[in-house]
C-alpha cells in the first residue's frame, strides 16, 4: 500500500473540521452573495494563542489565560453571531460566522427595517476591500424575494447542522452522536 493514498486524504478532509464549509470572509476577493438559512446562534468568540476560537453563548465574566490579544494589544471576546447560507459561488451550504462589527451593524439596519426584516428572505453581499493595510466590509441586501426552489429543497434534505457544537469546540457538520 502507498504511504499516502485516496483514503488518506479522505481521512484527512474528514479530520479537518470541515473548514472548507466555512464562509472566511478574509478571503473574499471582491464580493460574494449569500442566502441565509434557518435559525442561527449568537454569542462571544476569541482566538487562543493556539489559534484555536472558542466560543461562549454568554459573556464570560473571566477569559481563559491562553487568548491570544487582537490586533490592537486587547484581550477580549467579541460578539458574533452564526448561521447556515447557501454559498452561490460554490454552490453549497456553509457557515458565516459573522464577527465585524461593521458588517454586523449593517446586517442589524437590515433586520430592524420592517421591507427586509428576517434574513432569511432575501440574498446578502458581501464585499472585501482592501487599501494598504485598511480592510473595510460592506454588506447589501438584495431585494426580499422567496429562495430558488432547488436550494430550498437542498436545505430540507440535507443533514441537520448543529450550530450549537460551535460552544463546545465541536464540529457542526459532524453527524449526531448515536
């Protein structure tokens, strides 16, 4: 047998943590549109000096020692919130975790306006813009119309996402323990 063959890199994939399922919006070149599906979770999230996230559905009233300080020097969690979306560049369903205040504010003016209101009827894009080292993100709502029916029945048949895993360092996407 080969050392490194198709069911090593099976096994690979499948051990990754189905990073690949995930909307990083750092690496979005240009703008990408998405469709918000189902509930979501919200809560605080920080980076360990592992590189590791870990999140909280409530404030924690003391950080663990390991977090690792953000860009200005802070330790502290940020706010973020979590859902499912169809990706339409990849064609599949994928976790947006949404951690930037600025697209998190624009997301909310969506939400508190009573011709958009729930998400989850109408597509949103998001777009990256870098100059220098300044990143700015923008969010645009398209106009609310009914999800295409084929990514409608995609949602209803694939497995159930357990966002609630995303607490406990878990993987979403894993099937549920029997």
């Amino acid at each position: 047998m080969a050392v490194l063959d198709a069911t090593f890199f099976e096994e690979v994939l499948t051990e990754s943590g189905g990073s690949g399922r995930y909307v990083n919006l750092s690496k979005i070149d240009g703008e990408k549109r998405l469709r918000y599906m189902g509930q979501g979770i919200s809560g605080y999230t920080a980076w360990t000096t592992e590189n590791k996230p870990i999140r909280w559905e409530l404030k924690p009233e003391e950080l663990p020692d390991n977090i690792k300080p953000d860009m200005n020097g802070s330790i502290a969690a940020k706010k973020f919130m979590a859902g499912v979306v169809w990706d339409y560049d990849d064609s599949e369903f994928k976790i947006l975790e949404l951690t930037q205040i600025s697209v998190l504010k624009q997301l909310a003016k969506y939400l508190a306006d009573e011709d958009y209101g729930d998400w989850s009827q109408y597509d949103i894009k998001i777009a990256r813009e870098q100059k220098g080292e300044k990143i700015t993100y923008t969010l645009l709502a398209a106009p609310p119309k009914p999800v295409k029916a084929e990514i409608a029945k995609q949602y209803e048949t694939m497995p159930e996402v357990n966002l609630d895993a995303l607490y406990e360092g878990k993987d979403p996407w894993a099937a549920p323990a029997a």
